[in-house]
C-alpha cells in the first residue's frame, strides 16, 4: 500500500491518501504513526468509516475512552456522537442542554486534559455536515512553545495549573446532562503547563480552556496568564483549519495540540463521530525540572 503524505502550509497537519483505514498493513499503519508524531494532526479524506471501522482503527493506537452519557447513542460508549440532530431527526434548539454541552467545543481546548491521565488522540469522522461553517481548527502546541522568550519558557518549566471540567463547561452550560456520578468521576486534577511528548521528547504548552489556575500563584492573575498564553499560542502560522466533506476522517494528537469548532448555523445540521484513545501513565505527568 502505497501512502502520499502531503504536510499543510501551518506548523502542524498533514493530509494522507491512497490508503483505506480499514484495511491497513501493520507497515502502513507505521508510517502512519510516524508521520502523526512528525505532524501532529493527520487528515484522511474520503475514508467514509463506520463506528465499528472507526473505533477498529483507533484502538490500534491504544485502549479508548468511555464518553459521557450525553454524548453516546449506542451501547458501545466509546463511539461519541457530537450532533445538533435530535433522536427525533429535529435540530436540537440552541438552548437544549446538549447543544450548551457541545458549545464549549467551540473554544481551544485539549481532550480530556480534566482526567487524571488525559488523553493520547482524539479521531473524528463527519457523517453530515453544514453548508456553512462547521470547519475545526487545530494549533501547534510544540511551535508555541518554542515561541516563548526563554524568560517565560523558564518561568513556566515547573509551573502545575488546575485543569477542571467543572470550570470551562460552567462557562457554557449544559451541566445538566452529565450524571452525578460522572461529575463525582470528574474532580479537579493537576497537569504539568510545559510537558515533554513521550514519543518526540519535544517540549509543548499544554493548556486551553480546561485550565483553571496555576498552583502556588494568584487565581486570577494566573488565569488570566493562561488565557493570554493560549491565544498568543493560536496564530498563524501554528494554526490549520479543516474544512470537513462527508466521509472525512482526522486525527490529532491531544498531548501537543489544541483544537476548536468554529461554529456553524444552528439552522444546519451537523453530525460528527469521535472516538478517544486514552492516555497512559508514561509522560502523563512529566513536566521540565
């Protein structure tokens, strides 16, 4: 099976064709690997994927996250549908607690960063998309490391923040369609702010909207510190968009990279399915001494 690899104009992302993700050889599947951990976010056109292929193809990069109760249909609850479309084929209205769920998608954020262990990638196929809109950006937390004045780079290298689900899905709403148990499942963690990726041993800002504060420093200075970091962070040329087409299937690495919807019509529908590989101990807490 032979692969082109086509790097984006950005930092981060590449585009692969000329292989189906169903039927990989374990030497495609390498230079598959390869080139994630070379660029970070991997785009596979066309690929049109069920669940049951897709959720094949993530575990092959290791165990996957369970959703929360909101966000899976079937009894499988590492297929996370994220939809505007209703059980009843209605559009969801905007003030609908799954749609208030699904608006904190729209700022950058790291997947599951809230977890004790966060996660290692998220892949994400669309089934429907809007006509407008709808587009996922991703940005390069390695490049936006290695943009930070040395000062600041030392300044940060053993700095701990709060990560909380509780704070950033505050800000949106939508609190009530996760269960008791999985808030109880949910308490604030602490994640190193500059981590080294245990595959690359490059340093990156790990941040978003899941930060609340950094440890042993004023909570709202530092909060707001955070926010400056990362919007400094999210800028050209450390930052690629996707236009998603039916069938699409991308893949990005959680430990380096951040991402955001860009938000579509809520007159249009859009349907996307996301499966999470989970992160392991290694590298999950390692920050620079």
């Amino acid at each position: 099976m032979t692969l082109e690899i086509t790097p984006a104009e950005a930092t981060l992302g590449a585009t692969v064709r000329g292989g189906r993700l169903d039927a990989l050889d374990d030497e495609s599947f390498a230079a598959i690997e390869v080139a994630w951990h070379a660029h970070a976010v991997l785009v596979f056109p066309g690929q049109n994927l069920s669940d049951e292929e897709q959720v094949a193809f993530s575990r092959r990069f290791g165990p996957l996250e369970r959703s929360l109760s909101a966000n899976h249909i079937h009894d499988d609850p590492t297929i996370i549908h994220l939809t505007n479309i209703g059980e009843n084929g209605r559009l969801l209205s905007a003030d609908h607690g799954v749609s208030m769920l699904l608006k904190g998608n729209n700022y950058w954020h790291t997947d599951s960063s809230y977890k004790r262990i966060p996660a290692k990638a998220s892949l994400l196929s669309a089934r429907v998309v809007p006509e407008t809109g709808g587009e996922t950006a991703f940005a390069d937390m390695r490049a936006a490391y290695d943009a930070l004045e040395p000062a600041t780079q030392d300044w940060l290298a053993d700095k701990i923040a709060v990560h909380s689900y509780g704070y950033s899905q505050g800000k949106v709403g939508g609190m009530k369609t996760i269960t008791r148990e999985e808030w109880d499942a949910l308490p604030p963690v602490e994640q190193p702010v500059i981590r080294i990726h245990p595959a690359t041993g490059r340093r990156n800002l790990y941040i978003g909207r899941h930060a609340s504060h950094i440890v042993g420093e004023d909570e709202g200075e530092s909060r707001r510190l955070l926010e400056r970091l990362c919007i400094e962070a999210c800028q050209v040329p450390r930052v690629h968009v996707h236009r998603w087409q039916v069938g699409d299937l991308v893949m990005w690495d959680n430990r380096c990279v951040l991402h955001r919807g860009l938000g579509h019509p809520p007159d249009q529908p859009r349907h996307m399915v996301r499966t999470t590989v989970a992160g392991d101990s290694t590298g999950a807490n390692e920050w620079v001494a």
